[in-house]
C-alpha cells in the first residue's frame, strides 16, 4: 500500500499497477485517508483507522468533482471530522453497520413487507383469490401509498386516519370500513400495537335492495325478452341463479361434471365456494330445465371436450362465462322490466329469495343454509354446527320447489 502525500494531479493520473485487482494509496497529509483505485479504473476514497486493536476501514465517496462526488479536498475534511469523532469514542463503521441493520429490519417490519408476509398465509390457508385480490388493490389504493415503508410498529392513530380521513370526507363509508376492517388484523399478525382502537365505523347508507315476487316475475321474463339483448346462454345461468339462490360466479362456472341429473343434485366443489366448503345443491325440475337448455343449445361446439354448462360464445368455450358480464345482461333485464331506478343487483336475488322464503315460514336454518352460510349465522353455536353435520337437503330441495311455484304461477 504506497503512502504519499496526496496531489489533485496524481490523484486524477492515478491508475491500478498492472496484474492487480485494485491498490490503495495512503495520503500522508491526513492521517487515515486513502484512494482506492480499481483495474476498471473505478476511484474511491476510503477511511483506514484502529479500534481496539484492529484495523477497520469506511467508504466515504466516490473520487470526482460532481455534487455527490469528493475531490481531494473534500475527502481529507471527511477524514478530519471522522478522526475528530474516533477520539470522542465513537466507530464510524460500527456505527454504519448498525444503520444499515436498522434499515434491513425496518424494511423487513414495514407495512408493505408485513402485508405480503399476510397474503401469502391466507394464500396457504386457503383464503378465495378474489378476498386476496380486492385486499391488495385496497392496500395499493389506499395503504401503501401513506404507510407502505413505514415500519409496522411505528403506525401511529394519526397515520390511519390519514389514510382514512379522505375516504370519510368523499362519503365513500363502504371503502372506509373495508380498509379499516382489513388493516386492523395487519397488526396482530406483525405482533405490534393495534392503533386503530379509538378509529369507529362509518356508518353506510343501505337501500331496500330486494325484490318483490312481482318483480322477480317481470325479471324472469324481461331475461328472455330479445330486448335485453342477452345470449341464451347467459339467460339460464341468470335464472339458474334466482331458482337456487347461489351466487353468480358459482352459477356461471358450473361444470357438466358436478350435475347428477338422477338425483336433482348439482354437486359445487370447494374451490368454486365462498366459503371453501363442497355444497349438494339441490334442484327443482325449473332449475334442471335450465341447464338442460343449456346442454342442449345450438351454442355448444359438436365437438365440445371442455366440462362447462355455460360459455361466452362458440369461439370461446373453454371459458365460463365471467360474473360481470352477468351483471351487465342483469342490468339490462332491469331496464326491460322497468326497474332501473331499482337498487336491487343480480347479488339481491339471494337476499330477495331468502326474504320471502323467510316471510312463507321456511325455518332460518334453511334459509342459511341455501345460502352457504354458516350455521352461526342462523343462530347455532360454533360447537353445534361442528358436530351437527345433517346438510337439510331436503328441507331446502322442498324451499327451492316453492321458488320455483311461485316464478311459474306468477308468470
């Protein structure tokens, strides 16, 4: 390692000694202070001093005359304040090593960092992609952008109603609460303090979103009028639907597979369930019409390999037709039937259902249970529904049948 005292010329001129990697050259004006020059040509000042005996060196800077770059000049005036420091007792490096580890740490614990850690558990456990996803894009929306490199443990009250205050203001109280109700077992899962305790709900403005009987018959009809413009394919599945009270995604990927005619059972596996539980549905001979008009629609290919009951279209049937194009063909019968400034969506024909079924004295278990609900949600202790494995097939074939009385009588 040469020591010399250091010039702006040699220090501009100075090159690595052929066959080496890179040399130091020591600067004899300042004690500690050497440029280390690489074969690639690459120039960087460097710190040399003793703590304790051993020798340990710290990077200053890059050699050049740019803003973030140190001339000469520049670098024995860091090497001056180091040297300054060292006798005080401090450890430049050491004290470098651990702003680095406190970095890593913080970007370990931060909100961003802890947020995929929680993804991917409720991804192992099971959780539906669709939950997964509208959590990311509400974090990415609304989290990240205020908190996402902050660390965990230091979210503050003041932090969360920043990321909620705008959201109250707008009046967008859906948003609000499930931003608020997603955040909070972020905490939990981090093992930090929840700083959300004193954060309330906002209350939400709800609409009689159901249907009467009457309407559902003019929704019924309105379906099939070529008015709507909606495929054949798509009629059934919507009134697949309003006759077995499932959601529409459940309906519209309904596979060949899962029907056992002989039996009026159309067998939904978990993966297709809101609540990752296999379901026995059971049929009426209307909903069974349904989908044999739609085994039997001049829509399917002759030669049709892929199992699906329902398809966007014949260039297209290895797909299930998507939910929100449902949605679309639904609101469109609304127009047709006269109800478009109706707030009912195709997701009320469930609620709809369930009233009236509820109102005609069907037990409440039945109801839950036609709509995939937990048995708690009917009132059963946890412990009760666990043990209580009787799936009232035919109690809710029997509620379905009257669904289907009533869409038949009323039309």
């Amino acid at each position: 390692m040469p020591r010399l005292k250091l010039t702006d010329a040699f220090v501009q001129g100075a090159t690595c000694p052929d066959g080496k990697a890179q040399e130091d050259y020591r600067d004899i004006a300042s004690r500690g202070l050497a440029l280390r020059v690489s074969k690639t040509g690459r120039k960087v000042w460097t710190f040399i001093y003793s703590v304790d005996g051993k020798e340990r060196r710290l990077t200053l800077g890059r050699y050049g005359r740019k803003a973030d770059e140190l001339t000469l000049s520049k670098a024995r005036n860091e090497a001056e304040a180091l040297r300054v420091k060292i006798r005080e007792g401090a450890d430049p490096a050491r004290d470098r090593d651990q702003r680095t580890a406190n970095r890593k740490a913080e970007a370990v614990d931060s909100v961003r960092a802890v947020l995929e850690r929680r993804i991917r558990k409720l991804e192992r456990d099971g959780r539906r992609e669709k939950y997964i996803k509208d959590m990311r894009g509400r974090f990415n929306t609304h989290v990240l952008p205020v908190v996402g490199n902050k660390p965990m443990a230091h979210v503050t009250e003041s932090d969360v109603r920043t990321i909620l205050d705008p959201l109250e203001i707008k009046g967008q109280a859906s948003t609000h609460n499930r931003v608020l109700v997603m955040l909070r077992p972020l905490f939990k899962f981090a093992g930090v303090p929840d700083p959300t305790g004193e954060i309330e709900h906002m209350p939400e403005k709800t609409k009689d979103a159901r249907f009467s009987l009457e309407e559902l018959a003019k929704l019924w009809e309105a379906i099939e009028d070529p008015e709507s413009k909606i495929h054949p394919l798509s009629q059934y599945a919507l009134k697949l639907a309003m006759l077995t009270l499932k959601r529409s995604g459940e309906c519209a990927g309904a596979a060949i597979g899962e029907l056992d005619r002989s039996n009026l059972i159309w067998n939904i596996p978990a993966d297709r369930m809101k609540g990752n539980r296999p379901e026995a549905v059971p049929l009426s001979e209307l909903a069974l019409e349904q989908l044999d008009k739609a085994l039997a629609s001049p829509f399917r290919p002759v030669d049709e390999t892929e199992p699906l009951v329902f398809f966007p279209s014949p260039r297209d049937h290895t797909k299930a037709i998507l939910q929100p194009s449902l949605s679309k063909a639904f609101v469109r019968a609304k127009y047709v039937a006269g109800l478009e400034d109706h707030p009912g969506t195709l997701h009320s024909l469930r609620h709809s259902g369930a009233t009236l079924l509820a109102a005609s004295g069907v037990s409440p278990f039945v109801v839950q249970a036609l709509l995939s609900h937990s048995p708690s949600a009917a009132g059963v202790a946890a412990v009760s529904g666990r043990y209580n494995a009787y799936d009232l097939l035919n109690e809710r074939r029997n509620a379905l049948i009257t669904i289907s009385n009533w869409v038949m009588n009323a039309c």
